[in-house]
C-alpha cells in the first residue's frame, strides 16, 4: 500500500530518492577530501577505507529498507494508534516494519552500494575462496545486526514512549564509525563496539581478514568469520526483547 502511494506522485518519488542519495553520498566526499591531503587513513589506503564504507553502508541500508520504520513505533505508542495494529489478524512486527514503509531509501542503498563496486575496483586483494565467501556473508550479517538493533530500539520505546534518536546512536552512529579502519579509534571504544555493542561484526573483523590487515584488539583468527553467530545472537535478544515489550503493552494511559 505504502509503495503504490509513494509511485502515485513518481516526479516527488524520483527527487526523494536523489536527495538521499546526494545527502547519503556527501559522507563519501568528505573521506575523499581527507584523502585529497593524505595517502593512507590508519594505514588503510582509499580502496580500503571505500571498502569499509560500502559494506556498512549497504548493510545499513538493507536494514533501513526492512525494518527501520520499527523506529517509528514510539509515535503510535503514544497517540495509541498501536492498538489497531493489536486487532489486526497479522503479526505486530511486520505491521511495524511496514508501516509508512519509504521506498526512497533505495537510494541510499544504491549510492553505498555504487561506493562499493567501485572499491572492489581499487582493491589489490587475492581473492581466496575464503574471501569471496565472506564479501556476501559480511554484507547479510551486517544487516541482521543493524535490523536487529532497530528492533532492539523499537522494543526500547515501549517504555521509553520516544527514544528513536537513541536508536540513532547505533543505527547511523554505528554506520559512521564503521565506515573508517578500527586503528584510527582508541582501543576502549574498539573494545566497546566489540564486545558491548557488537558493531564491529558488522564489517570491521570480516573486512580485517579481506584485506589482510592486523586485529588491533589481538583477537584468534576464527573472531573474523564469527560476524554470522554474532548477528544470529543479536537477533534473537532483540526477538526475545520485541515478543516481551509487547506482552507488555498496556495501552496509552495505562
């Protein structure tokens, strides 16, 4: 319903869609600027830092495209439009994650997914078959891990009522920070989004192994292909978090 809406005005649909693409591709020009001064970032060269870019990105932007109007859930929490939703014969969830659903965000994913073809170009790699396997599976983790913070964000809001730039933090803030090499960031915050907030499974451990660079944290060589197991566990907390918040609903006012 919400695509057929949004194709009704396609002049409106098109421009939508290019400013996000222009707005998604300026953080590209800013990585590019610092590169007009320097040779490497962190040790990583252009192709490299492209890489990082491009595999967080299309996995933010699948994620996005699936689930991220789940962000939205705190405004219907409040004006207690989630009860229709209640009655409906369909799962809660997928009402969520439909809801409003912006087909505009294509273009995000096409400008990051255009970033990453075009550093695949760059990159100097022996494309082993471990490496050709990891590329899809980095890219299908990273984007069940960001889902799953957005799920884990909207069962959040529950009890927050509005914590959709919370989510944000991790969402798009977990996006810029992996989109430059861990050895630019102190140890702590690597630590952090290792072991705490698991963003580094996103594409940082995978792309280590791609691109044949050091761990900063030191970890064992298997911790590069763990980015699956890492997305299934958070998955699962953020399926346990959503089912418990909205057992727990008891309406606005309640």
């Amino acid at each position: 319903m919400w695509m057929r809406s949004t194709l009704t005005y396609r002049t409106s649909f098109v421009l939508l869609t290019l400013a996000q693409l222009v707005t998604s591709g300026l953080d590209f020009v800013v990585i590019a600027v610092m590169f007009a001064h320097t040779d490497t970032l962190g040790g990583f060269e252009l192709g490299e830092v492209a890489f990082l870019y491009g595999t967080s990105g299309v996995a933010l932007g699948l994620a996005d495209l699936l689930v991220g109007s789940a962000q939205q859930v705190g405004r219907r929490i409040r004006d207690g439009s989630l009860d229709v939703l209640l009655v409906r014969p369909v799962p809660v969830f997928a009402q969520v994650a439909a809801d409003r659903f912006a087909l505009r965000r294509l273009g995000r994913l096409t400008q990051t997914g255009a970033a990453l073809a075009w550093s695949l170009v760059l990159l100097d790699v022996d494309w082993t078959w471990d490496r050709v396997l990891l590329l899809p599976w980095m890219l299908l983790s990273g984007t069940a891990i960001f889902a799953g913070i957005y799920v884990l964000g909207a069962a959040f809001q529950f009890w927050a009522a509005d914590a959709a730039e919370v989510q944000n933090a991790f969402t798009h803030g977990g996006n810029t920070l992996t989109q430059f090499p861990p050895h630019v960031f102190a140890r702590d915050l690597v630590r952090g989004v290792t072991f705490v907030v698991p963003l580094a499974f996103v594409n940082w451990m995978p792309a280590l192994h791609v691109l044949d660079r050091p761990d900063p944290l030191g970890l064992p060589a298997f911790a590069d292909f763990a980015s699956p197991v890492v997305a299934a566990a958070v998955c699962g907390v953020a399926a346990l978090a959503w089912r418990a918040a909205v057992r727990g609903y008891r309406s606005t006012g309640s």
